[in-house]
C-alpha cells in the first residue's frame, strides 16, 4: 500500500522525467516485491500474509484510554529501541547502540536542512517509517517486533547515521555555526557513547546470562520428562528452540497455531475441554503463575525448578493434571420434566460455541473490558468453570424445534473474582457478590419476559431453570437476549423428545 503511494506521489509530482521514473521504477519494485511475497507466503502457508498480529490490536482489545496510554508508551519503547538501542528487552539488544546523535547531528546541520525533507522518496521513507512504528506500537506485542516488521527501518537509520557522522565531522562548505555545532556534538556523543557502551555490555552480559541459565535449565527439564511428550506453557515461549524432542504449546498461540484467536488464556482451556487429543503432559509455567486459580487444578506433582530470585522468570516443571475439566458436566437430569431432551448449548468460554451460537455481550459502562472469569467448584475434587460477568446484556441464538416449549437451563454463581481494564492500562481484580435473588429480562421471539432466579444462600456454581414458553412457528434458530447482571457460565436449550 505505502508501495502504491509512492508511486501515485511520483506521476504528480512535479519533477524531471529521470528523477520521476527512477522513483515510480522503486514503487514499481516495492509492490512487485509485496506481491511476490504474498504469492510464496500462500503458496507456503495457505494465507497470504503474517497472521501473528491478528485480532491483537489494542483498540480492538482494551477500552480506549487503556488502548492509547499503553500505545503511546510502546511507541517510546520503540524509538528508545530504534534510536538509543535501549529496548526494552532482551531481545531488543542486537539494535545498533546510540545511533539518534547521529539523527540529531544531521537535523541540526547542512546536511539536513529543509530542501531534504521535500525529497519525495526521503520523505516517503520517514512517513514510511512513522506508519510502520504506530502499526506496531498499537499492537498487543509491541516492543519485540523490530526482528520482523520493523526490521528494513533499520536500514533507513543507518543511512541517516552516516549523513549524521558525514555532518558532525564538519563538511567542507559548512558555515562557522554548523562546525560549531558539530564540535558541540562531537563532545557530547563521545560521553554518551561511553556511558551508553558500558551499560549497553551490561545489559547484554546481564541477557547472556538468562539465556544461559534458561539453556542449563532446559537441559535440567528435558531430562525429567517423558521422551516426546509435549509441554504446555503459559508465557514466554523462547525454551521451545531449547526442549529438543519435546514439543512446546504455548496457549497464547505464539509458536501454536491452534490457540490463536483464543482472546484470553482461559478460553484456551476451554478448547482444551472439548479437544483431549491437544493436551499435553507437563506444564512449564513461572512460579507466580502456579497459584492462578485456573491453573492450580491443572498441575500434578511438581518434578523440578529454577532457581532464581525473581517469581516472574523462575519457571517450574510439573505434570498436567486434567481431572479438573474432564469432571465438567451438564444439567442435573432432574432440572427438567422427563422425555425432555437438550437441542442446544452454549458453554460461555469456549470459542467454537460462542461463534457458532453469535455470542455478543453488550457492557453498559462505555470504556471497561472485561476478561473471562473462572470459578473452582469443589475442593477435593475441583471442577473449572469458565464464563463471563455480564455487566449489562448477552445475546445469542441456538436452534430451536418451532410449536414446542422450550426451558432454558443458565448455570452461573453468586460469588467470583473479575478481571478488567478500565482506565489503567493494566489488569484489575474485582471480588462481585450478587444477591440472592436476581432480576433478568429474557427477549425473544418478539416478546420480553422478567425472570427472579433465586441463586439460594450457596456462593458456589448453580443451575437455574428459565421458562421461555411456547417457541413461535416457523423458528429454527431462537435468538436470545439476557439483560441484567449475571455471571454467565452455560446455557442449555430443553424441549420435549420428538421431532
């Protein structure tokens, strides 16, 4: 597209011929490359271009205000990166160390004056450039991205380094001013260049040692685990390059196809509920993350550790235990008359079902996102129970058989913990407690009906019955929606046995 640009730019604009087709040849060559690597990207992969940015934008993911804060702080972790080859991680540190003096030397001198900037293929490259790093900056893995999307600005920098280092050497027709400036930067970039050096080594002795230590213990973990067996991992997942013969998941889908566009790590479970074949038998997960509500139940006996200071980077080596999802069941055949059956279910959580039932949760507070919610039922045996706070309405449609009542089972619970992002641009926990008798509005087929459901005095997972009536002729597909705050964990459609 910025390939397209340019070349639009270059026949309007107005300049000699030679200058305008040398131009319109480098567009010409820019989309001609885009679309050969499209073509080998399809014919490779089946998709034309990279999906590992899909569905992680931040405006698309986090309310507004959350969205921005957290896409400008990317974006100056991305010119720290670019600029000063400070990034913000490890990975980060193969940037060329300190090149904005340079930058800062060729915008102050002859060398960059204003007659540059109206070069049209100098100025495309530096709007080129401002796009790409605000692509990246408003996507949910910023600050890691200059290895693959932002990897040709590079090459842009190091160009206008050198215009830099030409110009803070005092070029020949410089004016006295330029030359003085140049001496001033002179002197500042050998200080910076000194201090900056001794802290970029340390900081990359300080990563040398990490992967050193995750190397040794990536040897310490593939000798405890069984030869082939695969490992599931909640965070970073750089040991997958270390486990030789051990195939690492990674349930935010980073180096595992099948849990991409999962939205949330919960949802990941879920998929797992309903696909055993993908599980895998050991987790890799850090020591802060063993104590995770969701994930506790999840872990057998612990095999070994990392040693190290830090709950974030010390990772620890258990068995998966999945009795935990394997005991989630439906409806107690008692909530419903005899001979009837179940024509529909929607299991909130788990992807494939919200797609195909058209899941949508409309939030009454204009700029709070809110993430999955687990609640463990159980103590001796736990079951998992995933859904999500309804703080306002949901709607949905199953199918339904028309001239038939229809009873509709909603599992939910009183007491849980909710994961949000309102105006901080990092995650909140809110403990919610309903009342005992909760106030519904049911909308379909036309009509509206008001429901109390009494969730009892228990805090703990409940099934209540909704009464819907006689489903109208002519419905196949019934589209439900509930108004009110719940904790929505499972729908079930019942209708009478029979066609």
């Amino acid at each position: 597209m910025l390939a397209g640009v340019l070349f639009l730019a270059a026949a309007a604009a107005r300049l000699q011929d030679q200058e305008r087709h040398r131009l319109m040849a480098v567009a010409l060559a820019g989309i001609a490359a885009s679309l050969l690597v499209a073509a080998v990207n399809m014919r490779l992969t089946g998709t034309p271009f990279f999906d590992s940015l899909r569905g992680k934008n931040l405006f698309v993911l986090f309310p507004f205000w959350t969205a921005l804060s957290t896409s400008v702080s990317n974006f100056v972790e991305l010119l720290k990166a670019l600029l000063l080859g400070i990034g913000a991680a490890g990975r980060g540190l193969y940037n060329l160390p300190l090149v904005g003096i340079f930058l800062l030397g060729a915008a102050v001198t002859r060398g960059w004056d204003s007659s540059a900037l109206r070069n049209p293929l100098r100025s495309w490259l530096l709007i080129s450039m401002l796009v790409s790093l605000i692509g990246v900056a408003q996507s949910d893995w910023a600050g890691l991205m200059f290895d693959r999307y932002l990897v040709w600005i590079e090459a842009v920098v190091v160009l206008l380094a050198a215009i830099g280092t030409y110009c803070l050497q005092g070029a020949p027709d410089a004016e006295q001013g330029g030359l003085r400036a140049g001496r001033i930067l002179r002197t500042l970039l050998a200080a910076w260049l000194t201090a900056g050096s001794l802290w970029h080594l340390a900081a990359f002795a300080a990563e040398a040692r990490r992967a050193t230590a995750a190397a040794d213990f990536a040897k310490k973990a593939t000798a405890s685990m069984r030869a082939g067996a695969a490992v599931g991992m909640t965070c970073d997942s750089g040991l997958a390059y270390l486990m030789e013969n051990h195939p690492v998941v990674n349930l935010s889908g980073i180096v595992t196809p099948a849990f991409r566009g999962q939205g949330h790590l919960l949802s990941a479970v879920e998929w797992l509920k309903y696909h055993p074949a993908a599980r895998f038998g050991y987790w890799l997960v850090p020591r802060a993350h063993a104590g995770f509500p969701w994930l506790k139940p999840l872990l057998g006996r612990r095999l070994t550790w990392q040693a190290s200071p830090s709950e974030t980077e010390s990772l620890v080596l258990y068995e998966a235990a999945w009795k935990a999802l394997d005991r989630w069941k439906g409806p107690a055949p008692n909530l419903v008359p005899r001979g009837w059956e179940c024509t529909g279910r929607l299991d909130v959580g788990y992807r494939e079902d919200e797609v195909a039932a058209h899941y949508r949760i409309r939030i009454r507070e204009p700029d709070v996102r809110l993430d999955p919610v687990v609640v463990v039922r159980g103590d001796t045996e736990p079951v998992l129970e995933i859904g999500r706070f309804v703080l306002g309405q949901e709607w949905y449609s199953l199918p339904v058989r028309e001239e038939k009542p229809l009873k509709i089972v909603l599992r939910t619970a009183r007491r849980f913990t909710v994961p949000f992002y309102a105006s901080l641009p990092r995650m909140q926990l809110r403990e919610v407690e309903l009342n005992r008798v909760i106030r519904l509005r049911v909308i379909g087929a036309g009509r509206a009906t008001e429901h109390e459901l009494d969730l009892g005095e228990e805090m703990g997972v409940v099934d209540r019955v909704i009464d819907f009536g006689m489903v109208p002729p002519g419905t196949e597909r019934l589209r439900i929606g509930v108004i009110g705050d719940h904790l929505s964990l499972a729908y079930w459609f019942y209708q009478p046995s029979g066609s």
